[in-house]
C-alpha cells in the first residue's frame, strides 16, 4: 500500500478546507432572492376561484423567474383560515385569503386567541356578496331573516368574519335565526327545494351561484339599509360599495347597491424575507396579464387597486415596489 506523503496531506487539508469555506461562505446567502427557491401558496378546495386564482399566480411567476430558479407551486387547503395558519408555522410561503379574516387574525379578534404576524403583498379582487331569497318567501329585508333558516356559507370558511358586522349593523343576530352551513352550490340547492328561506352569496361578478339561483326561480336580491352600509364602510376598511348593475342576473331589472364584503388578498408571513417578497411583488405586478388569461380577477392588479388598504399591514418588500413605482399613496403608513 503506498503511503501519501506529508506535503501531500498538507495540500489535501488545505483543499479541503477552502471548499467547505466556500460551500459555508454560499449558504450565507441563503436569504438572497436569487437561488433556488421552491414556493409555496395557499389556496382553497378546487372549485372556488381561490383555487383558479392561486394556481394562475403560481404559474406566472414561476414562468418569470428563470433568473432567480424559482419553482412555485400553488397548494389546495381549506382556506383563509388554515392559510394563515400555515403561514405562521412556516408551512406556506404565500396565500390568498379573504381579507376581512385577516383583518380580524392580526389583530387576534373573534375566534383568533392570538394577533398572527401575517402581511398582505398585494390586494387582488373584490369579493361582491349578498343574502338573496326566492320572492315567494316573503322577506323583504335584512331584519325579516329573523325566524327563518339561513345559509350563512360552508362550516369553517370563516363567513362569520364578515356576516356577524353586517348583521350587528342591521340589529340582527345569528341568534334570531336558524344558521346553516353549506357551499354555494348547496345553497342554491337549499333555496330551490325550499329548506332554506335566504343564503349569503357572492364572489366576482357574476357569481355562478347567483346565476344558477336566478335561473330556476324568481330571486330577490334583500338590500342592505344605506345608513347601515355607510356604517359598515366607516368601521371596517375591508368593507367597501360595489354595484351590481342591472340586467347582471335574470329579472335583475335595476342596479343593486351591493358590499365588497372583503378583498381577495395575497398574504405572507411578517417574517418573510424582503428581498424575496420584493421580487415576488415586482414579477407577479409586471406579468398581471399572464393572470387574466388563466382567471378575469387579475385586472384587480393595478396601480390603484393593489395597495387598496384593507386593514392588513403590507410587507415592507411589497410596500419598497410599490414605492419603486411611485404607485404607493404618500399619505400611507409604513408595515
């Protein structure tokens, strides 16, 4: 067996060592947006545009980034609620939530036992919802739900966030009447056999489920009481006006002063890196229309539209582009 000599030791040591410098030296960087990156974003169960929107997001910019090696990759959950949670555990990197939710989860309010450290990166599409009911049932307003068995959505998808104000504001309660939890399309299936008097509807206009509604019988959209909307818009800055114009459904003879009951929202953690949220914001805001043609909510991705405050605070690597690009209103406050 031929020994090595001790110069020969000597310079194996050394080689040896100035390569596990540089391979320590490189995982330094580790939070630098330019290295390969496998990303995650939370969406909701398949079937809802959470779902369409998320995965359009994730194929966008994975598209984009062939610089920077990033491989992104939209995930189906449950929804905001698991989506913020995921976020905090460092499970998702990314999420699309309903922003009355996460109004009410950094601040640790409702259900939430604690504030959560979520930020939003961008404010997407408005989420246009009502209670309607067939017009035989008789009930005309808000109030008139009282006594009657209501769908107020599917259990554990948070409605409740942003039902429970609209109600308060109209001196109602899910105490005054028979709460039920189902999904959109189970809603309509409620309302047309007769086990439900009115549900709680919405999404982007049209909303399929409205349609479907108003196709098999004759709907009447119950309006919210404008005192009590303007009162909602005064306390809630997820809360915001959105007409319904007319002839949007059948028999929908005039506009309807509806709610935008609480923006789709591209969320991370407070933690998040802000170089990496930087680029994420940059390429996902200069590709919006790679996301129009997979789902019509990405012209919600504008200028004025996208740092749309809506009670979450913005990551400071969202809130640095959008300074970049002069689209950020002077008048905000920081993260």
């Amino acid at each position: 067996m031929r020994r090595i000599k001790p110069q020969s030791l000597v310079v194996i040591t050394t080689i040896f060592t100035l390569l596990l410098l540089m391979s320590c030296g490189s995982s330094d960087n580790g939070d630098s947006a330019n290295e390969n990156r496998f990303l995650s974003i939370g969406t909701a169960p398949p079937g809802g545009a959470f779902f369409v929107v998320g995965g359009a997001i994730a194929s966008t910019v994975s598209s984009k980034t062939e610089a920077l090696s990033w491989q992104v990759s939209a995930e189906a959950t449950k929804g905001t609620q698991e989506n913020i949670r995921r976020l905090e555990s460092g499970e998702l990197d990314f999420a699309l939530a309903n922003a009355a939710i996460s109004y009410f989860a950094v601040r640790g309010e409702g259900a939430w036992q604690k504030p959560h450290n979520i930020r939003t990166v961008m404010t997407l599409a408005p989420n246009i919802a009502l209670f309607i009911t067939p017009k035989s049932s008789g009930v005309k307003s808000i109030e008139d739900l009282a006594g009657k068995r209501v769908v107020v959505g599917p259990a554990g998808a948070g409605f409740e966030y942003f039902i429970q104000p609209i109600l308060k504001a109209h001196d109602i309660t899910y105490d005054d009447f028979t709460p039920l939890n189902n999904t959109q399309a189970g809603a309509v299936d409620m309302l047309a056999d007769g086990a439900a008097a009115a549900a709680f509807l919405g999404g982007a206009v049209p909303t399929a489920s409205i349609t479907q509604a108003c196709a098999s019988q004759d709907i009447h959209f119950i309006p919210f009481g404008a005192a009590e909307r303007d009162s909602l818009f005064k306390n809630y800055p997820f809360f915001g006006p959105a007409s319904i114009p007319a002839g949007t459904y059948r028999g929908q003879d005039a506009d309807f002063a509806g709610m935008n009951v609480g923006n789709m929202h591209l969320i991370t953690s407070a933690s998040a890196d802000e170089e990496m949220v930087y680029q994420f914001t940059k390429v996902l805001f200069q590709s919006s229309a790679d996301v129009v043609k997979q789902h019509p909510a990405g012209r919600a991705i504008n200028p004025k539209n996208s740092v749309r405050n809506t009670g979450t605070p913005f990551h400071p690597g969202a809130i640095r582009y959008f300074q970049e690009i002069g689209a950020w209103p002077k008048d905000a406050a920081g993260e």
